[in-house]
C-alpha cells in the first residue's frame, strides 16, 4: 500500500485502527477524520446497493465503534439514523433491538 496517500484515494481501514485513532486523537483531529472517512466510503460501498437492513446495520456498526472508542453522543446519533431507516423501512424487529441495545448501553 502507498504511504503518500492524495486526497481522492481511500486506504483501507479496520475497524481496530478506527477505534484507536478516536481514542487516540478524537474525532476531530485530522488523520483521525481522514480515516474516519476512508472507513466510511469502504463501509458505505458494502452496502450502497443492498438492503435497508444493510444500511442499518452499517449504521449500527459505525454506532458501536464511536462507542467502543469513548464517544457516546455520536454513537447515540448513529443508532438513531439506524433506528430512523429501520422504522422507515417498516423493520420493526430491528427497530427492538435497536431500543433493546441503546437501553442495555444507557442502564451501564
């Protein structure tokens, strides 16, 4: 892999390198927003074309890892964008265990 990245290219991130980068730096730093960019665009292409079940669970996937890393009000905001696409799509099952999940997070 290159190691002088330009802007348009996207590096590939795992998840562990996100969520050491937010602890590490905080989300506002910039390598931490470059990465949290790359994750997303990699991410978001998983799923660009599938389901609306897909695009909550990537939603709740980016939901755990701010949450994993410390950050708990944009943790919460990506539950509640899953929670939203969940409920349009009339995924009321998904829509449990989204509130199930931020309960069992808020009762600790």
């Amino acid at each position: 892999m290159k190691e002088n990245l330009s802007s348009n290219e996207v590096k590939e991130v795992s998840d562990q390198e996100l969520i050491d980068a937010l602890r590490d730096r905080g989300p506002e730093h910039p390598l931490t927003k470059e990465l949290l960019r790359d994750w997303c665009i990699q991410e978001e292409g998983k799923v660009e074309h599938g389901s609306f079940e897909e695009r909550v669970h990537f939603e709740l996937k980016r939901a755990r890892l701010y949450l994993a890393a410390g950050y708990g009000e944009e943790s919460y905001e990506c539950y509640q964008d899953a929670f939203t696409i969940a409920e349009n799509a009339g995924l009321d099952v998904l829509c449990q265990e989204i509130n199930n999940e931020v309960a069992m997070i808020e009762a600790q």
